[in-house]
C-alpha cells in the first residue's frame, strides 16, 4: 500500500524508500509500552492513552539510533497524532 501511494504521489525512489520502511516501523515504539496498557481489554484511562501516544516518541528514539541511516531518514515513522 505504501509503494501505491508514493507511486500515486510521485515520489522519488529514495522518498518511495523512506514511506515504506516508515510504514513497517510505524509502531516500532510500541515495544516500550507496557504490556498491561498495549494489551488491556476495554477503554483506556486517559493516562493510560498519554502513555501510548509516546509509542511514536519512543520509536523515533530508538530507530533513530541505527547505524546505517541518519535519524532524520525516519522520523516520518515517529510523528504523534
């Protein structure tokens, strides 16, 4: 679906490139939530959803520590909502 919408947008193969491996590791930061609020059944407290919305925070931090791609290369991954 991402290589369809870069396609539809006409984007270069390097920014075809960046959208899909951001789309694979969108939630990427969602391994630092904890278990107990990413996985509870029914509504979420609000203090609950202000811990889930780090997870794009989080996976920036941590995708953005690679060693072959400079940080910025990714942060389209990392944007909150």
């Amino acid at each position: 679906m991402a290589k369809t919408f870069a396609d539809h947008l006409n984007f270069s193969d390097e920014q075809k490139q960046k959208l899909i491996i951001g789309c694979c590791l969108h939630d990427f930061g969602k391994i630092l939530i904890p278990n107990e609020v990413l996985n509870k059944e029914g509504s979420l407290t609000s203090k609950e959803w202000e811990v889930i919305k780090l997870h794009s925070i989080y996976g920036n931090k941590v995708v953005g520590g690679g060693r072959r791609h400079r940080r910025r290369d990714y942060q389209c991954c990392a944007v909150s909502s």
